[in-house]
C-alpha cells in the first residue's frame, strides 16, 4: 500500500496516522482501522450542543503563498541567518543551510514553502542542548505572542494550546542513559470564526498557526509556522447528533491515538468489544482537506473543512475507557460519506 492509499476519507489524518505508525513500513487504511469497532455497542449522545453553531464555512485556501519581504528578513533574524543573506519573496521553495551544516541529516535550516504557505526554521545544534536557562512557562508565552505579529501571522485569530518539552536523550554509557529537558516551546492555533484548527500532538504538527521553541538562556531551537490566506467558500448546515451517531455505525469515524501509545491495534480489538458508547463531549475544529478528497502528486489541500473531535466513553461491562474520535460535523459530508458504499 502507497502512502496516497492511506486514508481514503479523511485525508488530513494521513499525518496523524503516519505519526501514530512511523514505525511502521505502512499507513493503515481507515476502513482497516475501524471495519470492526463499535459494531454491537449501544451508542449514547450525552454531549451538550448548545455551544456549536448552526452552520460552518468551508474556506478555500489562496495558494501559493507568497511571504512578504518583511516577514521573510524578520524569520531570518529570528533565526541568526543574517550571514546568509535575506531571500527575496518568491512562489519558489527557498532552503538555507546553515555554517557549519547540522550534523542531524537536515537538509535545511531554514525553509520557505510557499505551496504549503509555511515558513520553518531548526538551530544546527537542535539536536544537542542544554537544560541552563531555559525560560520559564510565562516568558516562553510572551516572546511567543510578541514574535507572532513578526511574522505575518494575526494575533486576533490565535489560541493558545499548549506548553510543550522537548528532551535530549544521550547515548548509553556507563552511567546509564542521560536524559534532560533541552527546549521548552508553545503552540499557538490558528482560529476561523473561533474554531480552532487541529493538530494531534502539543507542537502543531499539520496545523495552521504558529509554534515556537527555546532552549538554554533562551535561544530560539526551533519555529514554525503554517498561514495561508483564505476566503470564505460555502457555508454549510452541522450534523445532528443523530447523523454522528450514524457515521460512527458505519464505520466513517477514526479513533485517535493516544500520546506515545505502544500498541495502537491492540486497543482497537479491545474497543471492538465494547457494549456501549457514551458520547460526552464534541469540539469543532478545522483542518486541511475535504472529507471524501485525497490530493495526489503533493498537490497543496485547496479548502479547510471543519471536522468534530468526539470525546467518549466506551463500556466493556466490567471496566470503561475513555475515547477520542473524530468525526464529520457537516451534515453535508455526513450525506456524502454514507452515500457513497464504495469508500
């Protein structure tokens, strides 16, 4: 199976997915991960909807995104490449390496990629680091909120999610493995209409908005930062409850998996089993893609589609798990996915 085989549905979790399997030589389809789960459960709706609204807008991204010279010379500064000199803006992907080259097997230090609209910056010594100095949780968020602006991105339309660590892991010795915090960052999401887009772990991975990390006396180790100008496309009606309900029977809902979760199929098989489903909680998000739509040949997503994560609680009878599902949250898609037997 190629990775353009991966996830016929929903084809902004091919990141995620890929994340939860990079192990692995394969990304499991969706139909593999959920054609048993649920299928005896009785599901419940529990989760209060009075806070979603009635319909959502589907945007379509403006791409390429050319960054503008100021925001291009500020990433440049942010990342002490001045010697390097300031790339003019362009529709080209822009990669600089820096002096001496990072001994990790990066291929750029810094890189432009206006077709993705992103702009990414890693220090030489990322891979290395110190825990002296790093800043504390409230320093990290003001120098985030303050570079934010610096960099084309609109502090208006972001949220801050989380607080994330990053840890140096030494080779075996003698002494044992040596393990520390090196780096300390944030992620802060970028919102449409209050909708936050999603992102399965605390760096960003895969979603629009802006994430920074500093480590010893506060250097600057990593940012980046995914922004592409957007324009209101089709405002559509949110599904019921009852059409979730619908898609999870039908299998066209993925569970997440959980951080640093061992054995991801193992859990799946236990989910099978369930008796009941209690639904408790349902938070809209957006994401890159449309339901039911796989780019090919690298093609950039041309539309960002709110999806629902779904929090849940799944009965074995004698002990309960909690879930996280995502979901379509537009009726439309709802339609589309269940209509369509071949997916």
């Amino acid at each position: 199976m190629t990775s353009n085989q991966a996830v016929k549905i929903f084809p902004f979790l091919t990141m995620i997915l890929a994340t939860a399997f990079s192990s692995l030589a394969d990304v499991p389809t969706l139909p593999e991960l959920s054609s048993h789960l649920f299928t005896n459960a009785f599901i419940v709706w529990q989760a209060p909807t009075n806070h979603l609204p009635k319909s959502l807008w589907v945007y379509q991204r403006l791409l390429p995104r050319v960054f503008s010279e100021t925001v291009i010379s500020n990433a440049i500064v942010l990342g002490s490449l001045q010697s390097k000199g300031f790339p003019k803006p362009s529709t080209n992907e822009t990669c600089i390496v820096a002096e001496p080259p990072c001994p990790c097997g990066n291929v750029c230090n810094f890189f432009i990629n206006p077709n993705g609209a992103t702009m990414n910056f890693e220090s030489p010594d990322y891979k290395n680091g110190s825990p002296k100095g790093i800043p504390d949780d409230q320093t990290i968020v003001k120098r985030a909120w303050g570079y934010a602006p610096q960099l084309g991105v609109d502090p208006t339309h972001l949220s801050q999610t989380a607080l994330f660590t990053h840890f140096y892991n030494a080779d075996q010795t003698a002494n044992g493995t040596t393990n520390f915090v090196c780096g300390r960052g944030v992620f802060l999401a970028r919102q449409l209409d209050g909708v936050n887009f999603f992102s399965p772990d605390n760096i960003g991975d895969g979603a629009e908005g802006f994430s920074i990390e500093f480590g010893s006396y506060g250097q600057i180790r990593f940012f980046s930062f995914l922004w592409s100008n957007v324009e209101r496309y089709e405002k559509l009606q949110t599904a019921s409850p009852q059409e979730i309900i619908h898609c999870i029977e039908a299998h066209k809902t993925i569970v997440l998996p959980n951080v640093d979760e061992e054995d991801y199929f193992a859990r799946l098989k236990k989910l099978a089993s369930a008796k009941k489903l209690t639904i408790i909680k349902i938070t809209p998000y957006y994401g890159e893609g449309m339901f039911g739509e796989v780019p090919t040949n690298d093609v950039p997503c041309k539309f960002a589609t709110p999806f629902a994560e779904l929090e849940a609680v799944a009965d074995f009878g004698n002990s309960n798990a909690t879930v996280r599902i995502l979901s379509p949250i537009l009726s439309s898609e709802v339609i589309r996915l269940l209509g369509n037997k071949t997916r």
